[in-house]
C-alpha cells in the first residue's frame, strides 16, 4: 500500500479531527478528492481507520438542471470491493454506495418536477435504492435545491410509494446486515412453500417469492400469521412478505389464481 500510503495518512488526519470534534466514526464518507488508484488500496485503508462505505462514485454525466437518474457504475445498489490476485479476491468488508442522482431536478433558476416524478417512478416500478445526492452547501444556500427536495417527498406521497428514507450510514447497517441474512431449508408442495428465514438486521426483511399461476393465501411464521402482500409484475405472480429479525420458520399457504 505504499502508493497510496500518502492520501491514506491524509484521510487518517480527517478521521481523527472528526472523531474529536463529534465523538463518533465516520461510517460512510465522501471522498471526492481520492484519485482512485491502485486497486483496492483505498478501501483498505479508509477501512483501517474504521470506515465502513464511500459515497463518491457517481457517472460524469451529474450535470445540474435536468439530465435524469444514471447508473453509470450499472447499479443503484451498494456493491463490496475486492482484493485483486495478489489478496486472493478476498471481499473487503467496505462497501460503495454508489451515486444515481446527483444534484438532481433543479437549477439555479427553477426545479424540474418532471425530472423528479421519473425517479420516483422508475425507483417504484424496479424496487430500487435510489441514491439522492445534494451538497449541503447547495441545500444551505439555493433556495431551489430545497423546492426539490420538497418537491421530491410531495411526489413520493402524491403516488402512494411506499418509500423508506435513509442516510448514508443506515445504509451501510442495512446493506451488510442484509448480506448476511440467509433462506434456507426450503420445501415446496402443490399448495405450500415453507423455509427458514434468517435476519440480523433491526426491522427484519422482506422475502419476495415467484408464484407463477398461484397467490399466497396466508403467511405464517413460527405459526404466527404476518404481513403480505401478492403482486403482479414482470409478467408474474408473486408475494411479498415481512420476516422479522431473527431466525424464523416461514410457511406460505398457496391458492391458484383466477387469472392462472
């Protein structure tokens, strides 16, 4: 790592003025000014120094005004980084969150609801981690970042989208609490799916299971009927359904659908 040894020494510097002017780590931060050289150095020492994600990779096409959502890195979600060769392609416990929306349905001079109304849509329809980028500079001080993001909840209601909203950091808990969580133990029968869910992280998970001609009729969990919710999308039937945190028999009664 002697490469980069320099930059590492310079964000072990901000590390530490953060954590003795707030008392806390810094989990997730943005690192615009990293050339991101050499690999996976980067993430092995922001890792070092306790950090957990990096909230910088966005596509150049960020320009403000109205250039709608991009997936230049082509995922909204967060993705692991990895060691090359030489460290076996071991995965680094740190993530990317990766940017699709940067400084996006405004100007300077008005906003674009129209712009707005396609990320909440597309985000809906897809079921996407929609990263929303604005610098705190420009929320402080253009008044027009600030009708966006207003704009942008207003939407979000006005459609009935069952969004939910999270920081940076809640994002990092999320993500790596969900890759660890695990269904296992699956049986399937003509009337019947039963499993074992597993999941650490604080609100639980949802599970979405593929029912081509079927609907769920009932949901249970270690016998205890929960949430859930069939949907017909991308061209099929399927349930949702919420496991709670913690390790759970899952049985899902099935019925034939009247469209099947």
């Amino acid at each position: 790592l002697v490469r980069s040894r320099g930059l590492g020494d310079v964000y072990k510097r901000q590390v530490s003025a953060f954590k003795e002017k707030y008392g806390i780590t810094p989990i997730c931060t943005v690192n615009h000014g990293t050339p991101w050289l050499y690999w996976e150095e980067a993430p092995i020492w922001m890792a070092e120094e306790g950090g957990g994600a990096d909230n910088s990779f966005l596509s150049p096409l960020h320009a403000n005004g109205d250039p709608g959502p991009n997936f230049g890195f082509g995922t909204s979600y967060p993705f692991y980084f990895y060691r090359d060769f030489r460290g076996r392609n071991a995965r680094l416990n740190f993530i990317e969150e990766p940017i699709n929306c940067y400084e996006i349905g405004y100007d300077k001079e008005r906003i674009y609801p129209e712009t707005l109304s396609v990320v909440v849509e597309i985000t809906a329809k897809y079921h996407l981690l929609m990263n929303m980028f604005y610098h705190s500079y420009r929320i402080a001080e253009w008044p027009t970042c600030r009708e966006s993001i207003k704009e942008l909840l207003n939407i979000i209601v006005r459609k009935k989208v069952k969004a939910v909203h999270m920081g940076n950091n809640e994002v990092h808990g999320w993500w790596t609490a969900r890759s660890r969580a695990r269904v296992n133990d699956i049986l399937i029968t003509s009337n019947q799916i039963g499993f074992k869910a597993e999941c650490d992280y604080k609100a639980g998970m949802i599970v979405k299971i593929p029912l081509e001609g079927d609907y769920a009729e009932k949901v249970l969990y270690d016998e205890e009927q929960t949430i859930h919710e069939n949907r017909f999308e991308f061209g099929q039937n399927w349930v949702y359904l919420k496991s709670p945190p913690g390790s759970h028999k899952i049985t899902v009664n099935l019925r034939k659908s009247e469209k099947a």
